[in-house]
C-alpha cells in the first residue's frame, strides 16, 4: 500500500507541477511538491521508504523538468529523504513546527546540493538568490505542513469507526 | 528501527548514491567525446587494466617461454639424434671416399704393372713385437701363393709367408728376418735390403741395405729399387730412399733407407699372382 501510495503521491506532483508551469510559472519554480512527497514519506515511514521515494520523485522531476543532466535531483532527493527518514526515527517529528523545520531544512539542503552536485560535476545548474532561496523554503514548508495536516486528518478520519 | 535495518538502509543509501553518481557521470561530457563516468572509470580502472594486462602477458610469456622451452629441448634431442645421425654418415661417407681414394691409387698401379695382381685388404697388423707382419683377407681361393711379393701404391711393402684359404700373412720389409735384393736406381749398385733389428736404441722405421762394397757410389737421397735378383720380387719396384751412409771399418757401407711405402697406415695392398716369366724392368712407382 505504501509504494502505492508513493507512487501515487508522485504522478499526482507531477501534475500539479505541470499544472502550476502552465498556469503560474513563477509559482512552478519556487513551489516543490516532489519535495514534499519525499518528505512525507520520510517522516511517516523512515528513512527507507524516505529515500527510495526521493529517488523516485527526484528522477521523475528531472524526466519533466530537468535539465539534460538526469539525477542531480533524483540524488539529493535520496539524500534528503534518507536525512529526513532518519531524523524522524530519531526525533519527535510529529508536530507542525517541527515538521515546518525539517520541510525548509529539507529545501535548504536539496538546493545546497545541488549547487554542489552542479559544481562537481561542471554542470550549470540556476543558483536561487537569498532570498529567493528563503521564499523557496517558506512556501514549500507553509503548504508542507497543511498538506501534510490535513492529509493526516483525513487519514485519522478514515481510520476511526 | 534494528540495527539491521539500519545498515541496510544506509547499505542501500550508499548503493543509491552510487548509482546516483555513475548515472550522471555517464551524462556529463568529460571532453574528448568520452563522458565523465568514462573519464573516471578510465582513469581508476586504466591503472588495473595495465597491471593486469601487464600480469596476464608476463604470465603469457612465462607459459609461452616454458612451452617453447620444452619444444627446444624437444628438438634439441631431436636435432641432437639427427647430427649424430649425420655424423655417422658423413664419417661413413669420408671413410668410403679415403678408401675409394685409396683404392683409385691402388688401381693406378695395378694398371701400370706388367704383372697381374690381386686387391687385398689388411685386416690386422703384427700382434707381437718380435715380428712385423699383417694379415690380408685374401687367401689361396683368391689365388694367393706363398712368397708372393706384396705391393702398396707407394712402394714394396712385404710378401706371404703364409697362407689359408682366405686369409694370408705378409712379412713387411721392416721384419728383420726379412730381405728383398735391392738396387741403387742411379749407379746400379746391388745389395740386400731387409728391416732393422728393433733395439731401444732404433726406431725400427727404416730398412737397412746390406752387402754394399765400402768403394760404392751410393749418397743420401739416392732411389732404392728391386734388384729382381731374389726372383721374389720383380725387379725396378720401389723401395725407398738412402737417408744414411756411414763408411764404417768392414767392407760393406752401413746404409740406412727410408722406405717408400707408409706400413703404418696399410688398408689396401696388391698381391702380386703371377710374374711374367722374363721380367726385366718394371715402371718404377712413383
């Protein structure tokens, strides 16, 4: 059920990411739902499923929207699924806030490494601005946590009698 | 989570991050047409490629040096087996062509004496050192008679004093028991010629030519032939040359002579079969 979920979760960023490149451009480039896939997926089931989700999100995103370079995103998302998986295992992650500080961790660091996966690999990939950088992180972990709340409450909702 | 678990979740991270990085290597041009990953793997692997390459040859040429090494020691033996092979042959062969040759010489005497002769072969020299004889292979059968004078293509070698069927013995000049009438070809002075007594203090090599007067013309060099006076031998054969003349106290010259025909080196002789009955002169040999 879980990778189905997944994989679910993932065709359905896959559209809103469409969705939003046609409609709204501008929102397209900050907004991450992929991101928010993997980051779900490692805060609920560990950090296997985190990165084995991230890995599958990451590729589909550079399939769609990459560049010609395949699994710069697939790698740091692997990488921040398994680093958000395992600071779940260890940490109380199940409020908002702390959800809140792992989703703009988490685009922190999925944009840090790309940086330095483009570095590394001498490829050219757009440096966000600061502030671009802090708009980036706010919007994705803002809708983040009410994504996530509120696919939880549905979830708890289901699960009562 | 199990410790389990954990590892091979970060077992499977690292996997995947590997994976990671050789896909986008493989992406990326690393220049000279070859991606990054190919870049990469040329250089890490380039290195170990060599030395096994390296590795495989030497043991390569290690097997092929032993498989050669035994193929040479393979014909080694063999070419070995085939020069001795060779050798025996060409010994064969040499030995046929001195002997051939030594016969061409025998031939050519025979055909230029006036007597009929017969070609014989030594088959052993003197086996005692009081006597200097050899055997011949041919005997009465082959028409062999006692006395009969016996010749080499260089000069009088000796004559039968015995005989079998086919088999004879022959007394060599160099016996002293021996004696062939002898003449001095340039001032025709006769004497008897016969072996040395073999004393330590004679090599027993030359003949000794007896019975010549202390007035006779004879000198170092001077041609020794047969006299024909023994009715042995005919006459006008050649039996060596005067290397020695003492005028001694008597009435005879002591006159050593070197003889003409090689005794040590006898394969093939002519029996002499038949004389004509009034030989006078035969074609010295030469």
């Amino acid at each position: 059920m879980r990778v189905f979920f997944t994989v679910l979760a993932i065709a359905g960023a896959l559209l809103l990411q469409s969705a939003l490149s046609m409609v709204l451009p501008a929102g397209a480039r900050v907004f991450d739902p992929f991101l928010l896939v993997l980051v779900y997926c490692g805060l609920s089931f560990g950090e296997t499923h985190g990165m084995l989700a991230g890995g599958a999100a990451g590729w589909v995103q550079d399939s769609f929207f990459g560049g010609h370079v395949l699994g710069l995103s697939g790698l740091t998302k692997v990488l921040v699924g398994f680093a958000v998986g395992l600071a779940a295992t260890r940490f109380q992650l199940t409020e908002a806030g702390p959800r809140m500080l792992v989703l703009v961790a988490a685009v922190l660091v999925d944009v840090l490494l790309l940086g330095v996966l483009g570095g590394l690999f001498d490829i050219s990939v757009g440096r966000p601005s600061v502030s671009g950088l802090a708009l980036r992180a706010a919007i994705n972990a803002l809708l983040g946590v009410v994504l996530f709340e509120l696919l939880e409450r549905r979830l708890i909702s289901k699960r009562r009698p | 989570m199990n410790r389990v678990e954990t590892r091979r979740s970060r077992l499977l991270l690292a996997g995947l991050v590997l994976a990671h990085l050789v896909a986008i290597s493989n992406q990326v041009d690393g220049g000279n047409g070859a991606s990054l990953f190919q870049r990469w793997a040329l250089s890490v692997f380039a290195p170990l490629q060599s030395g096994l390459s390296g590795a495989l040859h030497g043991i390569g040429s290690v097997w092929t040096s032993y498989a050669d090494l035994r193929g040479v020691r393979r014909d080694n033996r063999r070419l070995d087996e085939r020069v001795r092979e060779l050798e025996l042959q060409l010994q064969e062969k040499s030995q046929e062509a001195a002997e051939a040759h030594r016969l061409r010489e025998v031939m050519a005497v025979r055909d230029v004496l006036p007597v009929r002769t017969l070609v014989a072969h030594v088959l052993s020299r003197d086996g005692t050192p009081w006597y200097r004889t050899v055997t011949l292979d041919s005997g009465s059968e082959e028409g062999v008679r006692l006395d009969a004078p016996v010749l080499s293509s260089t000069g009088v070698v000796g004559r039968v004093i015995a005989r079998g069927p086919h088999a004879s013995r022959v007394q060599l000049l160099l016996d002293q028991q021996s004696g062939a009438g002898a003449r001095i070809e340039r001032s025709r002075i006769s004497g008897v010629v016969s072996g040395q007594p073999r004393t330590s203090a004679t090599a027993g090599g030359d003949l000794v030519m007896k019975y010549v007067p202390m007035l006779s013309d004879v000198v170092v060099g001077d041609v020794v032939v047969t006299s024909g006076l023994d009715r042995i031998f005919p006459p006008g054969l050649l039996l060596g040359r005067v290397r020695f003349v003492k005028t001694g106290a008597g009435l005879f010259k002591e006159i050593l002579v070197t003889p003409s025909a090689r005794f040590d080196t006898l394969e093939e002789v002519l029996v002499v079969t038949s004389l004509p009955p009034d030989e006078t002169v035969v074609e010295q040999l030469k």
